[in-house]
C-alpha cells in the first residue's frame, strides 16, 4: 500500500472504512458539480407553502 495512502488512513478504525469514507466524499463533491453546473432553479410561485 502507498505510504500516503497508509498516512491518511492511519485514524480510520480500518482501511475499508476509509475507503467507505473517501467514496462517500467523493460522490458528495461529484453531486455538488452538477448541481453547480445545472441552471437556476425557478422556485417561485407554485408549491406547498399557503
């Protein structure tokens, strides 16, 4: 295993929750992208709220 990889996942209870835990940024950070990338949402009118 690569030293850095070792290093980082060194405060992980086991390197397969640190794996779990980097996927799980890492698909947060991918989401945030495209919802960046997507156009305003027109949220006014319509809806719920009375």
């Amino acid at each position: 295993m690569d030293k850095a990889l070792r290093e980082a996942a060194a405060d992980a209870p086991s390197l397969n929750d640190y794996i779990l835990r980097a996927v799980r940024r890492q698909m947060t950070l991918d989401a945030a992208r495209r919802l960046a990338r997507m156009g305003p949402l027109d949220l006014g009118g319509g809806g719920d709220a009375r």
